[in-house]
C-alpha cells in the first residue's frame, strides 16, 4: 500500500508526492497545508492524501481546502 498527496486547482488535479508510509505522507501534508505559497496563491484550491494501490482505487484519508 502506498499514499499520494493531490493538489487540486482551477486546470484539475496533480500529484504532488508518491510516500510508502503514512507517516512521511501526513508529515508532507502538514507542511503543505501550511505551505505560505500555497496559502497565498489562490489558485489552489485544496490538498488530498490518498491511499493508493489497492483494487478499488484511491481513498481519501485527508482534505484541506485553501480558502
């Protein structure tokens, strides 16, 4: 099982970052979350961990919107 971190925007979806734990994954999304580029850009409009990997498809554990 693997995570990924998604930003989400105006022109769709990226990814960010590919992580093998969880840990590094929610410590990534932490940091973007309060990433002042992020926060001021206004173009973004929000930041995902997903779990990747399984036969269903991603799941997300985690959303934070930018306002």
């Amino acid at each position: 099982m693997t995570f990924a971190i998604n930003t989400h925007d105006a022109w769709g979806v990226a990814r960010v970052g590919e992580f093998q734990s969880l840990q590094e994954a929610r410590l990534a999304f932490a940091a973007l979350c309060e990433d002042p580029w992020y926060r001021s850009d206004g173009t973004v409009r929000g930041v995902e961990l997903v779990q990747t990997g399984a036969a269903a498809g991603a799941q997300r554990l985690a959303w934070f919107a930018f306002a």
